[in-house]
C-alpha cells in the first residue's frame, strides 16, 4: 500500500507534470520531455537537475553520432515520492467531496 505523503518538491505543475511523464515509461528521451511540457531546454534541464539531486530522476548522457543525447527515468525513491503525492492528493480531493457530517457547512 502506498504511504500518502504530500511532496513539496514534486507539486509545482511543471514537476508534477515531468514526473508524472517520467511515471508511464521506463526512459524517455530529453527532447520527447521538453515537447510533451512545452519547456526551453534550460527549463527542463533546470526540473531534472532538481529532481535529480533529490534521489527522484536518473539521466542518462550518451553519444549517438556526433551528438550528446540525454534520457531520464524515475528512480525507485522518485516513483514512491510520486505515488506517495497522488495518493495524498486523492485524500485531499475525497476529503473535499465527501457529505459533511453532521449537516450543512
């Protein structure tokens, strides 16, 4: 079962919306991430750097050809961040929408 718990660094929407990428695929490529998010590569690079420094992503630079390619992944520690912040959010959500007790607010 997965530990509700709110994640200041993953709930800005651009990071929410990186990791949220970064969760349905095992890698994905830099400049698949900078046109999913529409961001400037300093912007996403920025976001990986981040997130990368809190134990969340792995990249990943290799050559292909005569150009520098980078790809990222969600580690284990940032897919449990993740679903942690989802889950956290989902209880804020139901708690917002389920009936008051006791009548009316």
């Amino acid at each position: 079962m997965t530990n509700a718990r709110f994640d200041e660094l993953i709930h800005p929407s651009t990071r929410l919306s990186l990791v949220a990428t970064l969760a349905a695929a095992d890698w994905a490529e830099f400049a698949f991430l900078k046109d999913r998010l529409a961001l400037s590569d300093s912007a996403l690079s920025k976001q990986l750097t981040t997130l990368e420094e809190a134990g969340y992503v792995a990249t990943e630079r290799r050559l292909s050809g005569s150009r520098r390619k980078v790809r990222a992944r969600l580690t284990d520690a940032g897919r449990e961040a993740f679903d942690g912040h989802i889950a956290a959010l989902q209880a804020i959500v139901a708690d917002a929408t389920a009936p008051a007790a006791g009548g009316s607010a």
